[in-house]
C-alpha cells in the first residue's frame, strides 16, 4: 500500500481553526486580530506535526528510514554501524540485510 499524503500548510489549518470558532462581533477574523495571531501559532504548530507525520509514514522499513535509522540498528544489533563511518544509504543497506 503506497499511500501519498501531503502536510497541510500553516494557511490551510488557520482557515481550519477559524471555521471552528464561533461566528460574531467579539470572534475577529482579521489577519491583524490578537485572536488570528494566536489561532496562527496554533496553525503553525499543526502544519509542523502534520509535517513530521509525513515525513515518519516513510520510516517504516529500514531502507526508507533517515530519522529512525539509529533505532533499527538498535534493534538488529548493529554495532558495525555505530563503530564504522559509513554512508547513510550504506548504514541502510545493512540494516536491510540485517533484516
């Protein structure tokens, strides 16, 4: 299963949290309202976690892992990693065939 998903950007949750507020005089949208400014770093926050989701669905087999890469040598027992200086795509390569 090859599943693509894209983070949503800053804007788009901003535009997903103001819909959640109530609507009326004392709930501003503005962009200089003190309410967007907050609900803003609210945004910014979700599109960096949604971000990192992404980034973690591609960490799920050793060839594919950048962040978790230390982990799954962990796991299998690779010392040879940590002990060598070898390349990322090597490091890779032998956690595979660890596997």
């Amino acid at each position: 299963m090859d599943r693509v998903t894209r983070a949503q950007s800053t804007d788009a949750w901003l535009d997903v949290l103001q819909q959640l507020m109530p609507q009326g005089i004392a709930w501003p949208r503005d962009l200089e309202a003190n309410q967007t400014r907050l609900l803003r770093a609210l945004a910014t926050s979700l599109a960096d976690i949604d971000a990192l989701t992404d980034s973690l669905q591609q960490e799920t087999t050793p060839e594919q892992s950048h962040l978790l890469l230390g982990e799954y040598e962990q796991y299998l027992g690779l010392p040879e990693c940590i002990e060598q200086s070898l390349s990322l795509s090597e490091r890779q390569a032998t956690a595979v065939e660890k596997d």
